[in-house]
C-alpha cells in the first residue's frame, strides 16, 4: 500500500463524511431506524457509509473494503483491508451528545496499520502520518490542505493516580468492577472511539472494554493509539488485538500506555 497516497485520502473521506453527518445533526429531528442486531442507524450512518465507500473504492479497487453499514454482505474474514465505521457512537449522535467519530482504518496481515477518527461535533481530527506516527490536527480542517499538526504521545503513567476512560453507552457494572482493582485519580466517560485518541494524547491512560465491540469499531482508534505509542490487547491473553477475524467481532480488551500496571 502507498501510504503517502492513502493517508490523505482518508483523511479527506473523513472529513467529507462529517460534514455530511453534521447536517443531519444540526437539522430537524430525523428517523432512527433499528438493524437486525437491534443497534440505531440512521439516514446520517447511510450518507456517509456511501461516501466513504464510493471515495475508497475509486482510489484503491483492488483493496477489500469493509463497512459496518454493508457488514452482511462481506465475506467472514479477510488478512489485509479497508474497514470503515461511518458512524461510530449512533446512540450518542442520536441524542445529539458531541462525541461520535469517523473511522476509516487499513489493516494489514490483521494489524490495523494506518487509521483516522474524526470527530465532527467536536471538531478533533486524529490520524496516522505516511511514516505510521500519530497526530493531531488543528485549525480549519481544510479538505485538500492540511493544517497543524501535532504530534500526540501517550503519557508516562502514574499507577498510584491512573486516569481512566469507559464507554458512556456501554458501561456496565464488569467494568466498573475491573476499574476497581486500579488506583484511579479520574474516571471518565465518552463515546466511540474517541477513548482510543485520549489514551493516545495522555489525556487518559486506560480504556479497557468488557463488552461487545466489532472490528470497525475499534480499527481506527487502535492505529491512532499504536502509532502514539500505546498498546490494545485482549484482556483473556493479553496478546495484540488481531483484525481480520471471523464475523468481525472483537474479544474483550485493553486499550493502554505502556507502563500501566495491567490486572487480572
């Protein structure tokens, strides 16, 4: 894969997609529909899966391309693909709460190797550069031109005063009770993969997740998270996360800096 040409496409893809999901929010009430798996999606979910579909297969024909939105259609597995959530947080977006992302990430040989999260209402734009690190930029999110950049490095944990982040949607009293073994100096809330970005700017230092997530989901987040240094492993094994699984779905799993003292 050309990463110098795949970066900017995604991250154009991401940005494209925001807006189209922020007219949906900012507009008058809309309809939530529920899928087989009884999970809210709606017109906004649609636009911008169609987006982002449409844009990644004209530049990259040749790459599997897997999206929540067209999940049924997908083979069971694949080693090396595009895998987008063009609404990761519906629930959140739906209640028109601020924290819902973008994620578009390319995974290879089951590593999720470059990824971007965009968080439209937020206005956060997170990603990985050509050369695998990770940022952060600001300014005025031009489409074609980039603005500053800052580079985002998880934090030096402290396990007497550890900052935690859980899901605000799917927290549920396993967690709580897993978080409970740690010292914790803050506990917060917040939706999507928006936790993956705040272990990866030191604004949180673990997320871990006792619940059911799929591999759209978390790719992205993941990719942000590994090229700022930290780490996302299965909590039964505490071996890498693996992409690329059967069915998609996701193994509970850790999300953290390097250092956190991990418990059973």
């Amino acid at each position: 894969m050309d990463f110098d040409r795949l970066v900017p496409v995604m991250r154009r893809l991401a940005l494209e997609a925001g807006d189209t999901i922020m007219a949906v929010y900012n507009g008058p009430d809309f309809e939530v529909k529920s899928k087989s798996d009884t999970s809210p999606v709606t017109v906004a979910d649609e636009a911008a899966d169609a987006l982002i579909s449409a844009g990644l297969r004209a530049a990259f024909p040749d790459v599997v391309l897997i999206t929540e939105e067209q999940a049924a259609s997908h083979a069971l597995s694949a080693r090396t693909f595009l895998i987008v959530d063009p609404l990761d947080g519906t629930k959140e977006f739906v209640q028109r709460r601020g924290d819902f992302t973008v994620n578009i990430a390319y995974v290879e040989n089951g590593v999720p190797l470059r990824g971007v999260v965009y968080a439209p209402a937020q206005g956060r734009l997170f990603y990985t550069l050509p050369d695998g690190t990770s940022v952060e930029e600001t300014g005025a999110l031009d489409k074609d031109i980039s603005g500053p950049l800052t580079p985002i490095r998880v934090a030096r944990p402290d396990n007497g005063a550890l900052l935690v982040v859980a899901s605000k949607s799917h927290r549920d009293q396993a967690t709580d009770d897993y978080i409970a073994h740690y010292a914790v100096k803050d506990l917060k809330s917040a939706g999507s993969s928006l936790k993956f970005c705040l272990v990866a700017t030191g604004e949180a230092d673990l997320y871990p997740r006792l619940g059911r997530t799929m591999e759209w989901d978390t790719a992205a987040g993941d990719a942000v998270l590994r090229g700022a240094g930290g780490q996302v492993v299965r909590f039964d094994t505490r071996q890498p996360l693996a992409y690329g699984k059967p069915g998609w779905d996701n193994p509970f799993f850790i999300a953290y800096a390097p250092g956190v003292d991990l418990k059973a």
